[in-house]
C-alpha cells in the first residue's frame, strides 16, 4: 500500500475534511488504490522525454484589458448557504 | 548601529497591485471601492465549468516591472494551483507561480542616507504575476459568529516582488521600500497606494550573532500586517530586540522550531505570534491545467525593456552629470516623480541657468504645491514662464526679491514676467538715475563713505535698504557696485 493513514489524516486535515477512524480506513484504501493505479507510470522510461506543463500545446492566450458586465450581487449570493444580501456569510475567521 | 551584539537579517515580500482596469483572469472590473460582491463572475468565484483567460496587459505590465527590477525573462513561464482553505478564496487555491515564476535574478539599487550616503545593491530572487483574494471582515458589532466575505478583490492581478535577506537595518529596509515604490511610480505599473491594499509589505527577519561557537542565527518571523512604510520601520526595530531578547533567555536557533508568523499591531507597537505557516509542500503545488503557458520571444522583451524609460537612479545621475545640481538636489527632484524632473529639465533647458532652476522649484515650487495639496501638473505657472522670470533674475534684471514678488503675481494672477513686472510697477533703472541716486545716498552718508575707504566695503551694505525705499526697482548689487565705484573716485 502506497498511502498511510497518516498521509490520509493530514489531506484530510489541509482539505478541512471531518473523516471518522471507519472513513479514514475506508478512504486509505480506495485512495491507495488510485495511487497505485497512477504509479504505474513511474515504470515507464521517460529518460528522454522533458517534462510537460500542459497536455494542449497552446501557448500564450490573453485576453483584452476590457470590463465586461459582472453579475449582479443577488445573483452571485443565490448560491450561498449563508448571506446578508450584500457579503457571503462564513463561520467567524479569527486567528488573523 | 555596530554597537548591537547582533546583525539583523530581512529579506521583503511585496505585493504590487497592477494598474489594469479588469482581474488577472475574468474581464471583471478592478476598481477600488464598489459595493460588496458587486464585481464577480462566475470565474472569480470559482464556480464549475468557468475557464480562466490571462489578461495580456497584466502581464505587459509585470514584465516591465520585472525589466525595471534588472531580472531575467525566462522563455517559458506557467501559473500554479497553490492550496489552501480559507473562506475568502473561493476556488480553494490561488492561481499563482510556483517553480517557473515570469523573471528572476534582479537587482535594486537603494541608496541610504542616514550618516554617509552609500549605493547598496539588493537582490531580487523573483518577481512573479499571481492574484489576489477576497477580503474577510469579522462583524464583531452585530454579536453574531460569523465572518462577512466581500469578493470583488478576488482575482486582482498582484505582483509578488522577493528580494533577497540583504537588507541589514530598518532604515535600509525602508530605503529599500521608497526606492521601489518611486520606481513602481515612474514605470506608472501600480497607484502604490497602501491605504487601498494596492501595496502590502511582509517581512522576514532573523539575527545573526557572533557568538564563540561561530555564527548563530535565529529562528525566521514573517512579519504580517504591515500597513505603512513606517510600520515596516517600527516592527523590524521591534522585532529584533525581541528575537534578541529570547535568544538570551531560551537560546532556541534557526532550524530548532518551524518558521513563525507574527502580527504587526500598529496601536501597542508589538509584534504577536500567528498560526504557523503551513510547510510549502502542503500547498500542493501543481500545474493549474486551465491555463496555457506563455513563452516570451527575446524580441519581446527588448520591445517591452524599450518602454520602461528613464528610471530614477539614472534620472539622479543625469541631473548631476548635465546639470550640475548636488546628490541631494537630485534625490529631491527625482523623488517628486516623472513630471516634475521633466519640468525642471524644461526650465532648466529654457533660462539656461540650472543651479538657479534647482532652487527655485525646490523652494518656491515645492512649497506652493504642498501647500495647495496640487501636483505640477496642476501648478499654474508653466515652465516657460518661469524660465524667462529665472532669467530676467540671471541677468541682473530683477534682484531675488522683487523676482519672488513677481513669481507671487504670476502664480496668482496667472501673469507672464513681463506683465507682472509691469503690475508691480517693475521698470529697469536706467543707468543716469541709478548713478545720480547712489551721488545723493553718498552726499547724505559721509560715515559710510569714511568707513568704505578705511577698507570696510561692508559699511555700503548700509545704502542698500536706503536705496530701495528711494526706488524698490533698483536692484541691490548694482546699488552696490556703483556706491563702491563713486567712492573710489572720490
């Protein structure tokens, strides 16, 4: 098995995920899995192959400096779980 | 500074926000101080399915600071997913720059004026084009638990500029951030207004000491929280007498504990710990796949070095060099900015008399723009007419007196030299009545004219003031050396 406990505990962690010990076990498992899977391109020889950024080959796609209408703000905070129609309310940030 | 046991190490973060009329990645407008969550879409609010596009002058833009800051272009350049959960970041990552940031390896010169006035070179690792986040106010007043969330920030272009730890001091650091600054106004990339956020300052900063074992360093703060130059200044001075203070007393060094952050609180003037920062890997860093990567042509950026113009350590340089003006003459000019250098060469080009030029601007001129709060742009007296009233005083025509009464009727009145002149009754005495005005002064003064030819040429000074109550238009010197001429032939 390629991943920890421990490895899961802190994604979970920097995700903000609250995982229970049988979800922590469970997702350890399945997301070893995926890492396995994915590891299996480690085996290929890519000695002469350079790294990639993207997998399209554009390169340099700009757009103009020019406003263009926003949303309107009753639109924007319909999707909120929480608002008082002028900011998004979020459980109080301290700490800062 | 030599007598601290210490050396204090700092190395500044600076965020730039650029002057673009729209986000970094959404055509959303960027202006300062519209409603609350009125300038999103469904880009900067990271909603499924939006795509981000680069906005070209942002880039431009970035790309001549980094010109301007002696960097390196890299051919190749891509933008970062760097994450991180906090609830004024929609996406749940910044797009940002991680190991192919668009320049590095620069350099700023500062020059610090406390004591002898040195040039120190100040590296720059990197300046990389990421965006900015929402903004976050805790709403104490309403009793209620909740944090409110405005996002029209979001999505800002910001430009990161690292420099190396080689500033030494708070006055090199704050040399450091009034150097750059002025640069970032005369490439005219950002409104640097730090009331706005649209430049914020973090700082690192450890101590190095010289103890019997060898050289011992502490562990490094970032200092966040900064909102004025000033407060930079304040905090580091503040902070390294406090990591000074805990070395003595716990001995903890640099690699013994991770690196803290610290609050700047501008009322107490004490700096307070933060949660720890977050190791760099756990941002997990990695290729945003929804943008492509830009590569710069070298035509590119010769075209872009083109437009970067005179910057101010040249502009210093030329203004001692061609006009002769002193180190602090120029630092004087060239930090009111662009224009008014571009005003001073114009008069100093037109009346042909620069040292004269440089005092006037630097007194009359300045003081009347502080004054009225006006730039020089808006200054009424256009250097034209000021380059014929600082001739008319180079040639004798006007003494400096008169000359300032006149410079105050064309500033108020909004008159040309001539007409002023004319206003205030200024005529040239011609120079039968000068000669027959000094004739009477003389015959009036036989003390003066005794004391004149026992060796005392001062004692003429004496007839000066009488001479202009007589006229107020004749003009000292010559008052002066015709008195001394008739005396000598008597």
């Amino acid at each position: 098995m390629s991943l920890s406990l421990a490895d899961v505990q802190k994604v979970a962690m920097l995700a903000r995920l609250q995982l229970s010990d049988a979800d922590l076990e469970r997702m350890t498992s399945q997301l070893g899995q995926i890492v396995d899977y994915v590891n299996q391109l480690a085996e290929l020889d890519t000695e002469n192959v350079s790294p990639l950024s993207h997998a399209g080959e554009l390169v340099n796609v700009f757009a103009d400096d020019n406003p263009r209408p926003s949303l309107t703000r009753a639109e924007v905070l319909s999707g909120a779980p929480k608002q008082d129609e002028e900011c998004y309310r979020v459980p109080a940030v301290l700490g800062e | 500074m030599s007598d601290q046991p210490y050396e204090i190490v700092i190395g500044l973060e600076v965020h730039v926000q650029l002057r673009t009329r729209t986000k970094l990645f959404c055509r959303c407008s960027t202006e300062f101080g519209q409603p609350a969550n009125t300038q999103t879409c469904p880009v900067c609010t990271g909603q499924p399915g939006s795509l981000p596009v680069m906005n070209r002058d942002a880039f431009q833009l970035s790309m001549k600071t980094a010109l301007a800051l002696n960097c390196q272009i890299p051919e190749f350049t891509r933008w970062d997913r760097k994450q991180y959960y906090y609830p004024d970041l929609p996406k749940g990552y910044q797009i940002s720059q991680y190991d192919l940031p668009m320049s590095c390896d620069g350099w700023l010169e500062i020059c610090e004026t406390q004591g002898e006035s040195s040039e120190k070179r100040i590296g720059i690792i990197r300046a990389h084009l990421e965006e900015d986040a929402g903004k976050s106010m805790h709403d104490e007043a309403s009793g209620r638990a909740d944090s409110r969330i405005d996002l029209n920030r979001t999505g800002t272009p910001l430009l990161e500029i690292v420099s190396e730890p080689d500033l030494r001091s708070a006055a090199e650091a704050r040399a450091y951030l009034d150097e750059l600054k002025l640069l970032l106004q005369y490439l005219d990339v950002s409104d640097c207004n730090m009331q706005e956020g649209s430049l914020r300052v973090d700082a690192n900063v450890n101590l190095h000491l010289d103890e019997p074992s060898g050289l011992i360093a502490t562990p490094i703060v970032e200092i966040k929280n900064l909102n004025s130059f000033r407060a930079v200044e304040r905090a580091l001075e503040y902070e390294s007498r406090r990591q000074y203070e805990v070395w003595l007393e716990q001995g903890v060094k640099k690699g013994d504990i991770p690196k803290q952050t610290r609050g700047w609180d501008d009322q107490l003037e004490v700096t307070r710990a933060q949660r720890h920062k977050e190791e760099s890997s756990d941002y997990r860093y990695f290729p945003d796949p929804d943008l492509v990567p830009v590569v710069v042509t070298p035509d590119e950026v010769e075209r872009v070095r083109r437009s970067v113009g005179e910057l101010p350590a040249a502009l210093r340089s030329r203004l001692q060099a061609e006009y002769g003006v002193s180190e602090y003459d120029a630092n004087v000019i060239v930090n009111q900015g662009r224009d008014f250098v571009a005003y001073f060469v114009e008069v100093a080009d037109a009346s042909g008399d620069a040292k004269r030029t440089s005092n006037w601007i630097q007194q009359e001129i300045l003081r009347r723009m502080n004054e009225l709060q006006i730039s020089i742009r808006q200054f009424p007296v256009d250097a034209v007419d000021l380059a014929s009233l600082i001739q008319a005083i180079a040639t004798g025509q006007l003494d400096s007196s008169r000359g300032r009464d006149v410079f105050g009727r064309m500033f108020e009145q909004g008159e040309a030299v001539t007409d002023a002149m004319q206003s205030l009754g200024i005529v040239n005495v011609d120079e039968g009545s000068l000669r027959s005005l000094c004739e009477d002064l003389l015959a009036e003064n036989p003390r003066v004219v005794a004391e004149v030819k026992e060796g005392k040429e001062k004692a003429v000074g004496a007839l000066i003031g009488q001479a202009k109550r007589l006229n107020p238009n004749v003009n000292p010197s010559e008052v002066r050396a015709v008195c001394l001429e008739l005396i000598s032939q008597q």
